[in-house]
C-alpha cells in the first residue's frame, strides 16, 4: 500500500465532519439574519412624541432592555426610536399614559429566564455538540487502527 492511499481515507473521513459543522453554522446564520429583521423606521424621541400626542399612533411598544419604543402609526407605518440614558424614555410613555392609543400600549420589563436559550446559546450548543460528535468518531476509529 503507497503512503497517498492510505492518506485518502483519513482525508476522507475528516471531510465529513467538517462539512456537517460547516452546514449547520451556515443554517443557524441564514436563520437568524431572516428572523432578525427590522422593519421599523428610525425616528427620533421628540418625532415619536409628536406622533403619540397627535393622537396618531394605533400602538406601541416600549421595551426597556433595548431602550427602545417602537410604535404603529395609524396609516400603517411603523418607527422606532431609541434612547442611551435612563430616563428619556420619560416623554414618550408620559404620554403613551395620557392618550391610551386604540391599539393599546405595552411596556415590557427584562426579566432572566434560563430555560429558553437565545440564539447566540442555541448556535453554540449545536456547534459543540457537532464537535463532540467529530472527536468521538475521530477516536473511535483511532482505537481501531490500534
């Protein structure tokens, strides 16, 4: 047997793996991009204000995690519009409070769960668990050729 013939299967056998590994990070990053859309315009505070005491929202959403308002106009159009500092998320749901847009308003507050992983978590673990299985095979054929 010549050495180039006794490398191909080892070529082989790596292919495989890899090209799983590589499949499902592809996969996973094309999932999240689709489900990572935004189809929010950005505005400014002062604008989005304007919008909710002109009366001209259906509804909105305020989440502080984000430090974020996103809103629905009446006319369909969706804005967002985001804050740095605590606190100037102030005139905004001031007035959310005051108009009480058709649509409703809410306010969402984070909270830590640790039983539903994010995408960034659900990413990881596939790509470890893609790895475990490769070093696995890797050293059972190891054992083998022993």
């Amino acid at each position: 047997m010549t050495e180039t013939s006794a490398s191909r299967p080892k070529k082989r056998r790596l292919r495989k793996p890899l090209f799983l590994v590589l499949t499902v990070a592809i996969v996973l990053i094309a999932g999240l991009a689709l489900f990572n859309r935004d189809d929010h315009e950005q505005a400014d505070l002062p604008f989005i204000a304007g919008q909710i005491q002109g009366h001209k929202i259906w509804s909105a959403t305020v989440r502080e995690k984000e430090q974020r308002i996103e809103i629905t106009a009446t006319d369909g159009r969706r804005f967002h519009g985001e804050w740095k500092n605590p606190g100037q998320e102030g005139e905004p749901v001031d007035a959310l409070q005051e108009v009480q847009p058709s649509g409703g308003y809410t306010i969402e507050v984070p909270k830590t769960t640790w039983l539903l992983p994010g995408p960034l978590e659900i990413f990881a673990g596939a790509v470890l668990a893609a790895l475990l299985v490769a070093v696995s095979r890797r050293v059972r054929r190891f054992q083998k050729d022993r």
